[in-house]
C-alpha cells in the first residue's frame, strides 16, 4: 500500500466542524415571527392543508403543539359526521346483499318469509326474482336465454319447455309455408333452450 498515493487526499474525511456547519445551513429558519434559530421540527398546518408542514425550532413548536386542534371551526354535526366516517377510513361504502336499494319493507316481508320457510322446502325460492328453483341466483346467461324465450326471472322450468315449444312450432319453416324467414330467430330460440339445459335451469 502506498502511502503517497493520489487518492489519499479524495478520500479525506471532513472535519467535525465542517459537519456541523454543514448540517446547519441545511436547517431552515424556525418560521416564528423574529425567531433565529434554526427549524428543526415539523408541524401539521391543519385541516384542510394536510401533508404540509411548518418549520419550527424545539421552543416554539411546542407552543404551537399545546394550541393545535384539527377540530378547530368545525360544527358538532361536521364534527360527528367526520368521526363516523373515520371509523371507514373515509372511504365510499356501498350495502351488501343481491338488493342494496331493497327498502326495509322488502327486508322485513322476505325475514318473515324465512322465518316460516327457512328452507325454501315450500317452493318459495322458485317465485323469488332472479332465483333458480333450487335457490340460487341465476347467471346472467340464463336470464339473457330467458329473455330470448320472451320470459322472465319468475319462469318455472316447466314454463320454459311449454314457452320453447310452442316458438319452435311458430317459428319453423313446415309452420310458415316453407319460409325461412324466421330462421334466425329459430336458431337462437333453440341456442337458448340449449343453454338453460346444460345450465341445470331445466
């Protein structure tokens, strides 16, 4: 090792003093009116100003500390209406279930409907809208077949079979003199019927 070497003087090692010095002017003023010295503390400018900060040395950003209140010009309704929504973290929250506009009505008439039939063993999940007949909730590929077979959510299986039926009857070209007019129709009636069986519907 060579105790002459050119990269000797590059690697030097500041001096404490010079560190010191350096860290100071990298400080800024403490923002107190007529206060010199440096800011070495960061306080929250308040309500409405947040992730901004003032500059304020250990004195005086202890003053500041002991008269701070976020609160401060708020009504008590602003004020309960912030603190329940801090319990959510302030963000949007929507109802759960199928149905969040159903009103309380709806939700009592469908609690008593369980209480006498919890299981559905009565047939009561069939006439519910958007249910299969088993009780769950039906896709939306089968509501678009229901819909090609000009039915609704509340079809019965049975419903479905006499309601394909009596289209292949209409829509067939032995029924319309031959004409294949229909055909289209015929075909995605048919492609529906296909769907809601595959699917279990019926």
């Amino acid at each position: 090792m060579k105790l002459d070497s050119k990269y000797f003087d590059k690697i030097r090692v500041k001096k404490p003093s010079e560190v010191r010095k350096a860290a100071e002017t990298a400080v800024p003023q403490c923002e107190w009116p007529d206060c010199p010295r440096p800011a070495r503390h960061k306080a929250p400018m308040g309500r409405g100003h947040e992730g901004k900060f003032h500059n304020y040395c250990t004195e005086h950003v202890q003053q500041y500390n002991k008269t701070y209140n976020y609160f401060d010009g708020m009504k008590d309704a602003e004020l309960q209406d912030f603190q329940k929504d801090a319990r959510l973290g302030h963000r949007p929250t929507w109802k759960l279930g199928r149905n969040g506009s159903a009103n309380v009505t709806g939700m009592r008439r469908r609690a008593i409907n369980m209480s006498q039939d919890p299981f559905g063993l009565n047939g009561a999940a069939a006439k519910e809208p958007g249910r299969h007949p088993s009780g769950r909730a039906l896709r939306s590929t089968e509501l678009k077949a229901l819909q090609t077979l000009g039915l609704d959510d509340h079809a019965t299986p049975e419903q479905v079979k006499t309601q394909y039926k009596t289209l292949v009857k209409r829509l067939h070209p032995d029924a319309n003199a031959g004409s294949r007019a229909n055909e289209d129709t015929l075909k995605s009636v048919i492609q529906a019927y296909d769907h809601l069986r595959s699917s279990g519907f019926c």
